[in-house]
C-alpha cells in the first residue's frame, strides 16, 4: 500500500508529490467554504493539510437545514407537495417522484397510465438537464468556462420546455398523489421530441469541448477514485456507483411508474479512458446517462396512453389510510427513497426521506486523503452534491 | 437466497421479537442489543450489500430505529429491521463500525430523533449546531421562541 506523509491510499489513487526532506512544512487546519465558489452552496469542509496535499477532509453540513421531515408533518398531504421541490432544487421532479411512490404504494393507489408516462418523461427531463448542469460545472470547476455555456444552452431551452407545461423554471410542483396536475398543451409533444434532437445533436460537441479534451483528460482521468467497496460501505449511489463498476439502476432492477415498458441501456464504468471511479468517468457517466434519458422520453411521447391524468378518488382533501411504505426511486444523484408511516389521520405520521447526496457527501471524508487541494476540487464537482438535498 | 425473516429465525431464534412478511413493507423486528448480529446475518445469509437508510421513528409509547438494506445482486430488494426503544433513555449498539453509511445515518437520528448509538466513533449533532436543545423530530419537541437571542416568534 502506497502512502504519502503518513496517509495510507486506496488502490488506484495517485500520490501527490512529496515535498523533498530538507524542505520542513507545517500542518495546516483551514475552512474551505461555505462561501467558496467550488462547493456548490453553503459547504464547508474542515481540512488538514500539509503543503497542498489534504491530510483530512471533514465536511460539516446543516446551513441549510430547515427540517423538511418535521414540516412534512405537519401539512396536509397535497400542501407538503412544494416542499421536498425545495430538496433537490435541480432535479425537483424526482424528488416529487422519491415522496409519492411510497405513499401511493402505502394506499393502494392505482395512478393512470397516461399519468404515470408522463411522470417518466418529466422524470428524464428534469434528468438530462440535471446532468447537463452538473457536467457543465464539473468543466466550470477544472477551468473550462466555455463548455458550460454550450451546456448551459440546451439547458435554458430545457427548461423552457418544462415551463410550459408546469409553469415553473426550477421548481415544478407538477407530480401530484395519483396522477399529474396538467395534461400536455396542444403542440407541446413535437417541441419535446425537437429539444432532445438538438441535446442528441450537441452530445458530440459537448464530448470534443470537455470530455475527450487533453486538458480535461489530465486533469480527471485517475483522480479521486472511489471504488465499488467504498460506495456501497458508505451507502453512495447513483451515477457515481455506477461509474465504479456497479449495474444498479432501480429503473431497470425495481421498476416503478411504468419503467419496465421502455428500452433503454444502464451505462456502466469504465469508459474509454481513466479507471473505474475516477473523476473522469464520473463525468462521462452522466452524459452517458442523459443520452438514455433521451431515448426513454422519445419511446414514452411515442406511445402516451389516452386518458385520465388523475386518480378520480385522489381530491384536494386526500388522506392515506394507515399503512406504511418504503420505495427508492432513481434521481439525477442517487437513490431518493421515503419510508413513510400513516396513522390514517390528516397529515402524515412520518415521513422520512433519504437524500442522496446525503450518503454520497460522507465518502469525502475517506476519498479525499492524499490528495492535492485542486484534485479535491475535482473530486467535489465530479461527485456533483445539492446542499438543498444534503441538509433538507 | 434465504429470506430475512427466515435467515434470522435459524441464525437467532431469540433475538426475533415479531416477523411481518406480507403488505405493502414486510419487516422483522428484533431486539436492541442483538442489531449487529442482525445485521451481520442479512449480510451474509441474504445478500444485503447496502445499509440504505437509518430511520428514528416516534410513536407516543415507544421509539423505534428502522433499518433499510438493500441487496443489489438480482433479485433487488430491501430489507427492513425494526428496533423497539423505550421512551425514557433510548439507546442501542451502533452499526457504524459494520457499515460507513451508519455513521451519518445514525448522528442524523442522534440528531433529530435524541436515541443514543453506543460504540459509535463520532457520536455528534450533525445538523443542528452543537448548542441545540432538544431534538426535533420527537412528537413532544416544543419550538424555541429565540435563538441567541434572535426571536424565532415572527
């Protein structure tokens, strides 16, 4: 086992280079964030270094805590809706998704074919512009601005895609208990279809841009590694298990909403270049991964079912009756999944939710030894966290 | 591939306090002090690769603890233990040192939920700041009206 200054590495790591041994350095302990550009919010990592190697990384959360379970019950079940939006802020659909599933599973809802569709359409949506942001920041972080504004691009006309049927930008409240609140205007489908031709059109420029770029490639391809054994000790899943070796995808392993209807491929770890788990693949991992979206989005508009978008008996004054439930489900981060218990009264019992950026944040504290300060740069974009999730 | 329930009856027949295999979320129920060892068992004998989720429930007689695991290898399933608590001074062994997913897990339900996990190397608040009173998530939680001499009321 190589190690650096004391510091033990994991397989595949690359050790930063050491100081020579007449050059004497002192231990430094200093905060990074929670006003720092690269930790995406209100992050702060407590570090110990040596020179510009990280001895130990301590992420410190909780900025952002307003106690989303706690308000959860205290809401009627149609008011706490908008709020786990709030979750995830940049794949605010799945989170809708991550609180209905269990509650509809608890209560034998049955949701309309049309509806659950379209749930999957808005799902993938909301996914590859979700990894088109994350892999424009990732470049945004390693020193390439421009491939963020190319990104940033489809992402904008995304959105308004979004907008037009749920009238939101970032938050959508769209996903509602049995069903979805608006059916799709006239027209909506072909400006759908032509939007993930252009995003089909652009993955080729986005890959030449960033990631097949020399820079880029030196920079990423065999930082941070996170291998398998280390992501499913500390619970990390998502694109990230994924680009270590992992085929866990719970929209092909335990489908939900219709899932299993659609044909799609699960990308797995490694690509072209770099190893598994590193910060490279990572990143291919998600423009991998929204090139699927496509395909599902493209398969579900094709064969949208006619019919109701709602579950009749599910009305504005809906309550679950007791019961309780656990359901994961897939978003653009990992697995967002609630166990949610009903004492049949008017709010839910209990609602707790498992962010998982939550999980995916705590591998920092074991990944991040021996590396150099700017590799933990590479190694926070790569793992691409929401501090709205983290802290709920 | 055994099933938890029937995994844990054979491996410790009188850790098992109640076992729930149909509805909507089947789980077993097991007692306190036992937890590692349960654990331990779904690893081995049923495959649970994954601690998903820590949960710490309040119900007005009791506390529970919920365990999720996940098996990854097909087919995928979670697995569900449940830990009753008394109410006056919950605490049970930690997982921490079986799974890293443990240790946030558990400061969280530390944290919100006030149920102690003995053995745990880091046993912190991790959300709330460390000068907090009280823990949240509890049904009897009453809101601070100030804090730090903020008003909290309006």
């Amino acid at each position: 086992m190589e190690t650096i200054q004391g510091v033990k590495l994991n397989e595949g790591e690359r050790a930063a280079p050491v100081l020579p041994r007449d050059i004497q350095s002192d231990e430094l302990v200093f905060n990074m964030g929670p006003q720092h550009p690269s930790t995406h919010g209100v992050l702060r990592l407590m570090l110990r270094t040596d020179g510009e190697v990280v001895l130990e990384a301590q992420p410190l959360i909780g900025n952002l805590h307003r106690c989303c379970e706690k308000i959860l019950e205290n809401l009627t079940y149609v008011q706490g809706l908008p709020y786990v939006d709030r979750m995830d802020y940049l794949g605010a659909i799945n989170m809708e998704m991550g609180l209905v599933l269990p509650v509809e599973k608890a209560a034998g809802v049955e949701v309309p074919k049309r509806a659950q569709y379209l749930r999957v359409v808005m799902c993938e949506l909301n996914r590859v512009i979700s990894h088109l942001f994350a892999a424009g920041q990732f470049g945004l972080d390693m020193g390439a601005f421009t491939p963020f504004l190319y990104m940033f691009r489809e992402r904008e006309e995304g959105i308004n895609v979004l907008n037009e049927i749920t009238g939101g930008r970032l938050l959508y409240h769209y996903i509602r208990y049995g069903g979805v609140t608006r059916d799709v205007p006239k027209g909506w489908i072909e400006r759908c279809l032509k939007w993930c031709d252009r995003v089909d059109e652009h993955m080729d420029e986005y890959n030449s841009l960033l990631t097949y770029n020399h820079i880029f490639l030196n920079r990423t391809c065999g930082v941070a590694v996170l291998d398998k054994e280390t992501c499913l000790d500390y619970g990390v899943t998502g694109p990230i298990l994924r680009a270590a070796g992992v085929p866990r995808d719970l929209r092909k392993d335990m489908p939900y909403s219709c899932y299993e209807d659609f044909d799609f491929d699960v990308p797995v770890g490694p690509f072209e270049k770099g190893v598994a788990g590193d910060s490279w693949n990572r990143h291919r991992q998600r423009l991998r991964e929204a090139e699927e979206s496509i395909k599902i989005i493209r398969q579900a508009l094709k064969n949208l079912p006619e019919g109701e978008t709602q579950h009749p008996k599910v009305t504005r004054a809906w309550k679950a009756p007791a019961g309780e439930a656990y359901v994961a489900s897939e978003a653009p981060r990992g697995e967002i999944s609630a166990y949610f218990v009903s004492d049949g009264g008017k709010f839910p019992y209990r609602m707790r939710m498992r962010g998982p950026s939550f999980y995916n944040i705590a591998v920092l504290e074991t990944c991040s030894r021996g590396l150099l300060i700017g590799d933990l740069i590479a190694l926070m974009g790569s793992v691409d966290i929401t501090l709205g999730e983290v802290d709920r | 591939m055994m099933t938890p329930a029937a995994a844990l009856q054979e491996a410790l027949p009188d850790a098992v306090v109640e076992v729930i295999e149909d509805g909507t979320h089947p789980f077993v129920r097991v007692q306190g002090e036992k937890i590692v060892e349960a654990a331990r068992v779904l690893r081995e004998k049923c495959g649970a690769e994954m601690l998903h989720q820590v949960s710490g429930m309040d119900f007005e007689d009791r506390y529970e603890v919920v365990y999720h695991f996940a098996r990854l290898a097909s087919p995928a399933e979670f697995f569900c233990l449940k830990v009753s608590l008394p109410r006056d001074n919950p605490q049970l062994p930690s997982l921490a040192n079986e799974w890293r997913a443990a240790n946030w897990g558990e400061r969280e339900t530390w944290d919100l939920m006030g149920i102690r996990f003995i053995g745990h190397p880091h046993h912190y608040r991790i959300l709330l700041s460390e000068d907090w009173v009280g823990h949240p998530l509890r049904k009897d939680y009453q809101m601070p009206t100030s804090y730090h001499g903020i008003d909290c009321t309006k």
